[in-house]
C-alpha cells in the first residue's frame, strides 16, 4: 500500500462513526429539516444567557505582577494599543453586527470615566511608543482577529498575527506598567509575554 492510501477498515470506521450519530438523531426516521427552527431559536433569550455565561467563564487572568489589576480608579492617563482596542470582538462563527458593540476602549471609558485613554492600533510603533510614554499604565490589546480563526482559517503559526510580538516587545521596552489583554478562538504561543 502506498502511504496515501486509506484502509477499507479504517474508512468502514470513520463511516460508522457518522452514520451511528445520524441514527441516534432520527435523521433516517426523518431526514428533512424544520424550516422554522432558526427563526424560533436563533438568538433566543436561553441562547443568548448560556453564550454570554460563555463568554465570562472563558476569561481567564493568566498573571496579575505586582497586582496591577484591578486598574485603580484614579489613574488619569491610560494608553489602550494594539488592533483589538477599539474594535468589539464576537468571535468566530458570531456575526459581528448583532453585538453590543462595546470594544476596550468603551469599557475603559465605563470603568475610568476621570481618566484620557489614548488609542492607537499598534501599527504605528513610533506613535504607540509616545503614546505609552505619557501614559500611567498601558492596555495591550492584541491576538486574532477576523479572518484568520474558524472554518477554513487555519495558520501555520500560532505566533500572534503581524506585526503584534515587535509591538509588544517594543512598548515593555519603554518600562510602563501593562495589562496585556489577550483575544484569540485558539491557543496562542506567547513565550516572551508568559515569562
């Protein structure tokens, strides 16, 4: 057997497999569809509640050095970088149209309402570094965005995308304190940032 050949057995397995889940679903009992299941539960109020319960319970605080956070309600200058500071993310298979919208910068702007938050999306390392320059402490946000997460996205580095590990590397240089905000669908690798 050539190495890309696949055993009768193997494939009689994988096939089993499937078919044993479509019976257990009725699907030969009644193979065809109900056409008025997305509209009665597609967002419904359940749904909705169990993906933001979700969503909490998938933040994790990895370290908190010199107990930094929670961020101290009278710091007066906060500078958010990275590209996922002023953008609301859903996540891969949720269409970004039906969030809140709420993106750092606003729960920022909630959380500190005496304080100025500059933003800048990192791509400009020059004006980042500036910006984190005359700021207390800086919010890094950064991992995946749009597009290169979910079906049919795969990667063949789980780096963080860009240009975002020299942006990090470059705003720790300049020795303010950060909060390293990390958004990604999978495991990132993050050597530098974890030690």
């Amino acid at each position: 057997l050539k190495d890309h050949t696949l055993l009768p057995k193997a494939l009689d397995r994988a096939a089993a497999s499937v078919l044993r889940a479509k019976f257990s679903l009725g699907l030969f009992d009644h193979p065809y569809i109900d056409t008025s299941l997305t509209g009665r539960v597609k967002r419904d109020k359940e749904h909705l509640a169990l993906s933001l319960e979700s969503a909490r319970e998938s933040i994790t605080l990895l370290k908190n050095d010199g107990r930094l956070l929670p961020l101290p309600k009278t710091l007066k200058r906060v500078a958010l970088i990275g590209p996922n500071g002023a953008v609301a993310r859903y996540g891969d298979y949720e269409d970004e149209k039906n969030g809140l919208h709420i993106s750092i910068a606003d729960g920022l702007h909630m959380l500190l309402p005496n304080a100025a938050i500059a933003v800048n999306d990192g791509s400009d390392m020059k004006k980042a570094g500036e910006i984190t320059r005359q700021a207390e402490v800086t919010v890094l946000a950064l991992g995946e965005y749009p597009g290169i997460s979910g079906e049919g996205s795969d990667r063949q580095s789980l780096d963080l995308p860009g240009n975002q590990e020299a942006l990090l590397e470059a705003i720790a240089a300049i020795g303010k304190p950060i909060v390293l905000v990390l958004e990604n669908g999978r495991p990132l690798t993050i050597p530098w940032a974890a030690e």
